[in-house]
C-alpha cells in the first residue's frame, strides 16, 4: 500500500526528522525508503510536512511503498513528557534544560531510565548553557560516572571528546561527511574553526589532500591532534594542527588554499575577510551562520564578503541544523572568482 512520504537527501536525514518530530507529523508505523541518494520517511499530514521543510533544497513530496514496523515500546518522550530530544557522545548523554521542565529531579529520573535502556550510555549531564568564547557547555551532573572525556564514533572514525572544554555537535556527522565527499584529492583546505577536528579528519580520511586545523582553545587543538594520530591508519592525507586565533592567520598562512570551512555560526562573519586572504584562485568556501532563512544567510555572504572578494558566486544554500524555534544553523557554499589582488 502506498505510503505517503517526504524525499530529502541523505545529508539532510537528521535535520528532516528533527522538523518532523517537533511538528508531530512523523508516520511511525512504515521503515523508512531508499532512492538512490535520497531517504523517504513517512509522514501522516503531507502539507504540514511540506510547509515545513520548505528551506530544505532537494526535497519532494511522494507516495511509495513502505514496509511496517514492528510495535516497539514508547520512547523517553512518552514516560518522561518534553525530554524526548537528548544527544548522545560516546557513552555520554547530554539533556538540554527546558524552561518548561525546570525540576532537575525529572532529568535524572530520565537519566536513568535511558541508562537502563541502553546500557553503553555510562555517564548522563544536563547541559544548563554554553558560555565563553570556545563555546563550552555548562553542566550539571546527572548520573553514571562523573567524567566529561569519552570517544565518539562518526562513520568509523574515532574522536576523543571533552565536553566540558570544547565544542562538539554529534548532530554534524553528516554535514563533516558531506563536506568531505565535496572536496577532491590535491586540495590544501583550511579548517579556521576546527573543535576536535571533525572536517579535518573525516576530508584526510577521504582525499589526498593537505589540510590545515585551527583552533583558538588550547584543548580543541591538542584533542585535534590527538584525533589525528587515533585515526593515523585511516588517513590518505595529512593534517596540520596548530592553535591560534583565525583573525591573525593570514600572517603565518600563505594564500594558498583551495577549500575553506568556517563553522562558527555565531562569529563566522566576522572572519570573511582573513578567509578572502587566504584563499588561492577558485577557492571554495563553506560559511556557516545563525539566521533565519537561506535568503538571509546568503545575504550575510554577498554582503560582508564582497568587499574582501571582489567576485563570488554563491553555490548553494541548505538548513543544517535546527538552533531554536525561528532560527536554524545554514551553510553557504560559495566560490571566490576574484580576489582583491587579482
């Protein structure tokens, strides 16, 4: 029997599901399809799954047939009502405090009852804000062991993890990945904003290519580092790790790179201009920002770069990342065709 359904690309899965899940509108009862690069996951309102994931690029409404799921018991949201969303790092789970759920107790309870669930989750925190200029988490221990390192796994690479010290998304692995399966072999890529090295790792671990990785936090850098000697077997390219702050590299790197990543949506934009000076001719840059919508991340980029890039031409805009109820991460994926020097 055909089923109604929502095409999105590979890539987007996490992103799509996140929409859907907080709209309600996911068909629970059918597997997901499979369509070449494109994932199908069954919806029970197709408008609203439509309107909703209107700033996906790619996606398309259609019915296929799917097979049933088996019943399974309720998720965490269906015991404990408003903390169904939680990340999962290594053998650490991080809940995200809720104004609407302000008892600490309810956390742990649900702590708990994920760690009986699934007995690889080891230590259970509740991440009350992210302060400070490396971005890091606040936290409040909930459960399990009372440590903050573990080692997380993304398309069999392995990065070790502090995430009381450093910035780390799990939600990323597929934008590290799709980012990655862009570049080719032969690049010099820059990574400005590196955390523990996932764009790094995951492009050495695919291309012949030469990559450089910032950080300003002193633990980011050294756990790149680390990263890179814990993946060593799996790399085709080599990696550069060096802390420093992204504003002073064009006076130790050359303008020699190919392909730049800049994933610091809150700041980004203030660096455009070190980026346009390090790039070499035809350099790819992919830009990540906080907005609202692709029009005005693209905006963002025409506007703050074309002075520093005379010429660019955007490539392609996608949502990465729900950020609140209005605001999503997107990425700007842009070509510079001519720099100020010529």
């Amino acid at each position: 029997m055909p089923v109604p359904c929502v095409k999105v690309y590979r890539v987007d899965v996490e992103r799509a599901l996140s929409i859907l899940s907080r709209v309600g509108v996911l068909d629970d009862r059918f597997r997901f399809g499979r369509l070449g690069d494109f994932i199908c996951i069954p919806v029970r309102d197709v408008e609203v799954a439509s309107s909703s994931l209107s700033g996906l690029v790619g996606f398309e409404v259609l019915e296929l047939d799917l097979e049933s799921r088996p019943s399974r018991p309720r998720g965490l949201g269906g015991v404990f009502e408003g903390l169904s969303s939680y990340s999962v790092i290594g053998d650490i789970v991080v809940f995200n405090w809720r104004s609407e759920v302000p008892d600490v107790d309810v956390y742990r309870r649900a702590a708990l009852h994920l760690m009986g669930e699934q007995p690889r989750i080891k230590v259970a925190f509740l991440k009350q804000d992210t302060f400070g200029e490396f971005r890091v988490q606040r936290l409040l221990h909930l459960a399990g062991e009372n440590r903050t390192r573990t080692v997380h796994k993304e398309y069999g690479l392995s990065f070790h993890v502090d995430i009381a010290r450093v910035y780390f998304n799990p939600r990323l692995a597929t934008e590290h990945r799709r980012v990655a399966e862009e570049s080719v072999d032969g690049e010099m890529v820059l990574d400005m904003f590196s955390g523990v090295g996932g764009f790094s790792v995951h492009i050495a671990s695919l291309r012949n290519s030469r990559v450089v990785s910032v950080d300003l936090n002193p633990v980011a850098a050294a756990l790149t580092a680390l990263n890179v000697v814990e993946n060593r077997r799996r790399l085709k390219g080599r990696v550069t790790v060096l802390r420093a702050d992204a504003a002073l590299l064009p006076l130790v790197l050359k303008p020699v790179f190919t392909r730049i990543i800049m994933n610091h949506p809150t700041a980004s934009k203030y660096y455009l201009g070190e980026a346009c000076r390090l790039a070499g001719r035809q350099a790819v840059i992919h830009y990540y920002t906080k907005t609202i919508n692709c029009r005005e991340a693209e905006m963002e980029v025409v506007e703050r770069a074309s002075s520093c890039c005379r010429e660019l031409e955007v490539i392609n805009c996608r949502s990465v990342l729900e950020y609140s109820p209005t605001q999503a991460i997107y990425n700007v994926t842009f070509k510079i065709l001519k720099n100020p020097g010529g």
